[in-house]
C-alpha cells in the first residue's frame, strides 16, 4: 500500500497523508515514504502522523533505520522529529543508537535524546561524554542541558574545564538550561574567554550576589553590543531570582555602573530594541535604577511583549511627572500596548500641569484607556480636573470611574468638587451627580439630598433616595420607607434598593407589600432585597414566587431562600419541577453541597435540556459520593450533547477516585 506515488500535485500528497488512518494495514511504509518525499509540507505532516500510529516501538525501530540513510537528509530530520514525538517508545532505541559504529548515527540520538527530555536517558548520556568524536559529545552536553538531572550538573560542571572551546561552551548552555550555576569563581574566570562570554553571564544572571552584580555592571561598560546585551539578559535573570529586599541593592551597584556612562540612556534605548527579551528585561531594571525620563517612551514599547508588564509600570513609575509628561505628549505615537501601559502608569505620574493633556487625550483614546485617564485626573491634585471629571458624569460608560476619581480629587480639592456636584445638581445635569454628591459630600450634603427627594421628578427622587442611603442609615431608612409608596415605579425600587442595603428588623415587613407590587420589576427587586437584608420572616414569601410563571421572579427567589439559608429540600423539588430550565439551575446550585441537591441532581440526568443535564452532572462530580458513580456513567453512555458528555465524563472521573 503506497498512494503516494499516484498522486503527482503536491497538494493531493499533503491531502492523502492528512486523511489517512493510522490504524490501516500498512500505513507504517506509507508514511515512511512520506518522509522521503520532496516537498517538506508532506514529510512533515508524515512525521505528525507516524506520531499517532499504534505499536510504537515498532514505528521507533522502522525510524531509527530511516536516519542510516544517507543523502536523505530531509527524510532523515522528519525521522529525527517523528521519534522525537514518539516518547518513551524511542527511548530504548536510541539509546542503543548511542553504540551506534557511525558518529552520525551517535549524534542523532544525541539531539533527539535532548529532545524527549526523558531523564531515564541522563546516565547513557553522561557516559556517551566519553565518545571519541567531538561533535557527538558536543551534541550529548546539550542534550543533558535538556534532560536535567544531578548528574548532568556534575557532568557538565567538569566539562568547564575541558580544552575544547566548544564543549564549555555547551556545558555553559547546558548549565544555563537546567539553572545551575557552577561556583562563581568558575564563572568570573570563563568571562575572560571572549568564545564563551555570552554564555558565562547567561550563567551569572542565575548568581544572585553583589559580587556577580557587579561584574554584570562591568559588562555594561563595553564597547561591544553584543557583550552589553548579554550582561542586560543577565541582569534582567538576576533580578527575577532575587529577594525583592535586595531589588535596590543590586539597582544602587546598577546606578553607580551607568552614572559613568555618558551615553547610557543611549544604550538602553538601544537595548530596550533588542530581539532578545531578557536583554529587555535586563535594559527595564537599568532604566528604572538610571530614572531618565528621556526613555519613557522606549519604556513604554516594551510593553508590546506581555512578560515584560509588570517591569514596564514598574519602570515607567520610576521616571517621575517628566516622564510622565513625555508620555502624555507622545501617546497618539505609541503603539496600543504601549499606549495601555503609558496610561496605567500615568495614573502615578500626572501632576497638576497634566490636566490639558488629559483631558486632550479622552478626546480621543480607545474607551478601555479612558477610564484610566479619568483616574488619572482624579490624581492630578488640580482645580482644574473637577469640570472635565464631573462633565463625565453623563456618560454612562464612565460616570462610576469619574465618581471615584472625584472622590481621590476631594482629597486637595473638597470645596471645588463639592460646588461643582451642588451646581450639577442644581441643573439636574445627571442622576450620576447626586450619588457623586452623596459621596464625596457625605452628612452636609443630606439636606440638599433631602430636598431632591421631595422632587416633581421621579428620575431625582430615586437618585436621592439611593444616594442618601449610602450617607446616613437614619435618614435613608426615612426616605426609603417613603419611596415603597411612590407612585413611580423607579423610586419604588430605589426604596426597595436602599432597605435591602440598610435592613434593620423592620425591613422584612417593609418589603412586603413591595413583594406583592403590581410591577414584576419592583417584586424582582424586593426578592433581592429580601436576600441581601436577611428578612427571614419573608420566607413564606419567596416559597410562594419559587413557583411564579415568571422565571426570572423565580430564580430570584430561589437565590434569595439560599441566601438566607432556607433553600429546604421542599424549595428545591418545586423549584426543579419549574417549566424555566434556569429555575432548575438555580435549583441545583443552591442545593450543590447537601444531600438533597445530589439527589436532585441525580433525578436530573435525564432532563430534557442539555444543559440542565450538565448542571446536575457538575453537582455529581463536586459534592457526590462512590454511590452516585453507576447513575453517572449510565447517563454518560446515554448523553449525546458534547458539552454535556465532557461535563459527564469530568464527574464520573472524579466520583471514580472516591
């Protein structure tokens, strides 16, 4: 069996190997012969496939004689990335390819050995370091750098004083890989080498001590990028090792390297440009101990690769309101990252002069950004922040975060804030104003907040009895027992709202009649209210809408009879006989933990909806018992919906280790 040779169009080649199934009698040649085949989307897809095959050993053995075959070398490397895919299965054979009378052959197993990763394969390896021919011992060094292990360490550790150049530089990588440093003395005398220099202060990164710091700040002084680069990728490793107490030791030895520097913002700027991102890491930590405003904005570009965030605010809080001040100039120039990352850490940088370029740059930024440069103004200390921030109190999208920031603003500015939330209100600019007055006014504002519960407009009464509940428990407890009998539906709710927030043991008997109200909206409100005052005494209440048609009443009422922990077994059965699914979800999550919920959930399993069947199927897996494991795989072999197979198949998993 060989199709290959029938079809001519690479594409049909690429298409046959792709459908064929590995378990299809000699489908092992064919796949061998894709490996030969010229086209390197073909041999690749044949090495995938051969990784699926069954009997592995065999496909491993049939592989090995594949990489004997010279002047094949394409066939040969997708042999060499079949068995490297293979596993535990190539191990045996490869290591007897170690013994192989052809260095070629050696080397092979070398690499792939390194590959798998295996650390059954550390001691053949450390015995192939003996092999006569260097570049399979060069090849062996790297391979025990990726299996791991003590003796690897050891192994590669005496390697370091072998005459070949390229077998320290191998057991320097190796050394690198596994993160075990030889004794620093070692390390200090191979930076000497200019062959190993990059390697060695790979390695030196892994020393966390002054004394490597140092030398590391010695590598910055070059004259040579490449060395510089290296010595930044080490120190960006130093400083994730170390203890966050020796952060400013180590910057204090960075600083004092860069001050003799004249041209050290340069060359970080240079180096924040690297490919290599631990010589971005390491140029992040420099940049951050220099504090040069002048590199804020190569600072900020860092932030295009998702590790280096954290080091990026870092860095950018460092640069002071000057850097601040080069970012707000330069954000339209910034890539999206960058500019996400400029406005995160602006929030710490603004001062009182940055108020024009922020408000500047809400004109225009994306909305995500926009709510950090709001917190931003909130941070600028400035009487000129509060018209832009209370502005916004009319967009919705942002009338919370401008809230906020008047509230940190209030801080330097209360008279400014509280006069321009009065005068907002005054013109009735936003229902967003008066909980913002209510909130940064605090008890003198209860009498302007009073009045404007008295108002013609339903829209300012809600608002004000909301707002005043978060003041004063006395007073919103006064107000909200007048809003339950308004006759406008929004301030019935607000009432209902503000005494679920206050309580109090008249608050059950208060929210009574709200729960019997001829608006669904304001019983929807009331059930919830119920559950987060604790009104027990409305329990009878909640039982009765637990059966209600509507079903976001019901599930409401559901929730509200767990919260308060009277979810009994009977709540749960009438609940689970509710026509809206959503209801028997919530039936089973209130119930999740105790005995009734299980077997509710096994009464479940069979439920007409998937989803239903899924629910019930995670309560199994979280809080059933071994007894629940028979139900639970009946139902798996019955289950059709994928989701709810998965959801099966997880709980019978876990019941099975009970």
């Amino acid at each position: 069996m060989n199709p290959l040779p029938e079809f001519p169009a690479e594409e049909e080649r690429y298409r046959a190997l792709q459908e064929l199934d590995p378990g299809t009698t000699g489908a092992l040649e064919v796949l061998v012969a894709g490996l030969h085949d010229e086209s390197w989307r073909v041999r690749h897809v044949a090495a995938e496939t051969l990784k699926r095959l069954p009997s592995s050993r065999d496909v491993a053995e049939r592989l090995i004689r594949v990489l004997d075959e010279r002047g094949e070398t394409g066939a040969r490397n997708a042999a060499a990335e079949a068995l490297a895919g293979l596993g535990g299965a190539a191990l045996g054979p490869l290591v007897r390819l170690l013994s192989h009378p052809d260095p070629d052959q050696r080397k092979f197993a070398a690499d792939i050995l390194g590959q798998l990763g295996q650390r059954t394969a550390e001691m053949p390896l450390v015995q192939a370091l003996e092999d006569p021919d260097l570049n399979v011992r060069v090849s062996v060094s790297e391979a025990l750098g990726r299996v791991g292990g003590e003796h690897s360490a050891r192994a590669l550790e005496a390697l370091l004083a072998d005459p070949e150049p390229l077998l320290r530089l191998s057991a320097l990588e190796g050394l690198a890989l596994l993160r075990r440093p030889p004794p620093l003395h070692v390390v200090l005398a191979l930076l000497d080498d200019s062959r190993l220099q990059r390697s060695a202060f790979r390695v030196l990164g892994l020393v966390p001590q002054v004394v490597a710091t140092e030398r590391i700040c010695q590598g910055l002084a070059s004259g040579v990028r490449s060395v510089r680069e290296a010595a930044l990728g080490a120190l960006g490793t130093q400083v994730t090792l170390a203890e966050s107490v020796r952060r400013g030791e180590i910057e204090a030895v960075v600083l004092a390297a860069l001050r003799r520097l004249p041209d050290a913002g340069e060359r970080l700027a240079q180096a924040l440009e690297a490919e290599d991102v631990t010589v971005r890491a390491g140029a992040l930590v420099a940049a951050a101990a220099l504090g040069e405003p002048s590199l804020a904005l190569p600072v900020a570009e860092a932030a295009r690769e998702d590790r280096l965030l954290r080091e990026v605010l870092n860095t950018l809080s460092r640069l002071g309101p000057e850097g601040g001040r080069a970012l707000l100039g330069h954000m339209a120039d910034l890539s999206s990252p960058a500019r996400a990352a400029a406005a995160e850490a602006l929030v710490d940088l603004v001062d009182a002069d940055s108020v024009t370029a922020l408000c500047a740059l809400l004109e225009w930024a994306e909305d995500d950004l926009r709510a950090v440069v709001v917190r931003a103004l909130g941070r600028t200390r400035s009487p000129e922040a509060v018209p832009p921030l209370v502005d916004l109190l009319v967009d919705p999208a942002l009338a919370g975060a401008a809230t906020r920031a008047l509230g940190v603003l209030a801080g330097s500015n209360r008279a400014a804030v509280l006069a321009a939330l009065e005068a907002a209100v005054a013109r009735r600019a936003t229902s967003a104003a008066v909980a913002a007055l209510a909130r940064v006014g605090g008890a003198p504002a209860l009498p302007a907040l009073r009045q404007l519960a008295r108002d013609a407009e339903p829209t300012w009464r809600a608002a004000a009895v909301e707002a005043v509940s978060e003041v004063d428990g006395g007073v919103g407890r006064e107000l909200a027992r007048a809003a339950l009998a308004d006759e406008a539906m929004q301030v019935r709710i607000s009432g209902v709202r503000a005494m679920g927030r206050l309580g109090g043991p008249e608050a059950g008997a208060l929210l009574r009649p709200a729960l019997h109200d001829e608006d669904v909206s304001v019983r929807l409100a009331a059930v919830e209210a119920v559950g987060a005052c604790g009104a027990v005494d409305r329990a009878t209440d909640l039982e009765v809408l637990v059966r209600h048609p509507d079903g976001a009443l019901a599930v409401a009422a559901v929730r509200a009879l767990s919260r308060l922990g009277l979810a009994v077994p009977g709540v749960l059965r009438n609940a689970a006989s509710h026509p809206d699914a959503e209801v028997v979800k919530a039936a089973l999550s209130a119930g999740a933990e105790t005995e009734e919920g299980v077997s509710l959930a096994l009464s479940l399993l069979g439920h007409p909806r998937w989803d239903v069947r899924a629910a019930a199927a995670r309560v199994l897996g979280d809080s059933g018992g071994p007894e629940c494991l028979d139900a639970a795989r009946l139902a798996l072999e019955a289950e059709a919906d994928a989701l709810a197979r998965q959801t099966l198949s997880d709980a019978v998993e876990r019941l099975s280790r009970r």
